[in-house]
C-alpha cells in the first residue's frame, strides 16, 4: 500500500507544480499578451486544474485523517515528514496566490 500513497503523493506533487507554472503562465499573459493562447483558454485550464488538484487535496486528507489509519506510532500520531511536508508547503504558496488581496486590504 505504501508505494501506491507514494506514487499518489508525487502526482500530487506535480499537479501543485503544473498550477503554479499555470497561476505564473496567467499572470504573464496578463501583463504580455501571449499569441498562442488565448486568455479564455489559459484560464478555463486554470480553473479545471485547480479543481483537479482540490480533489486530490481533499482526498488526501480523508485518507490522512481516516480515524481508522495504522501508523507506525503506537499513539497513530500524525507526524507531518517528506512529500506530505511539500504538499502542504506548496498548498500555502498556491492558497496565497489565490487570495483576492485587493479585497483584504482596500475592503472592495
């Protein structure tokens, strides 16, 4: 069971990293214009992404979570090392960029 939560971890991994080229993508096709794809486009791949890797997201802490998960601890403590750590780092990074900044500090 291990390799298969280690391979789901990795596919988390990269869609985490494909949206942040994504969120960098939209952002510079704001302030550049690109010509080989439209900004319809790019966002809608945004938003299913996003959606995407949530669900992933949200997966993955139902299984963290499950009150009836073995660890190797005798206290099935949830101890947060590896890809989980990156996950959740990269989860802060991509929460931060979708907060609608000008709505926290002009209060529009």
């Amino acid at each position: 069971m291990r390799p298969i939560y280690n391979a789901y971890l990795v596919l988390i991994i990269v869609c985490k990293i494909f949206l942040l080229a994504l969120d960098i993508l939209v952002y510079y096709n704001k302030t550049h214009e690109l010509s080989f794809i439209s900004s319809k486009t790019l966002k809608s791949v945004q938003e299913k992404v996003f959606a995407i890797t949530e669900a992933l997201m949200f997966f993955l802490l139902v299984l963290i979570f499950f009150p009836l998960r073995k660890t190797p601890n005798k206290n099935n403590a949830i101890i947060i090392v590896g890809h989980e750590r990156e996950i959740l780092f990269t989860l802060g990074i991509i929460g931060l960029i979708h907060i609608n900044w000008k709505f926290l500090f002009l209060n529009k």
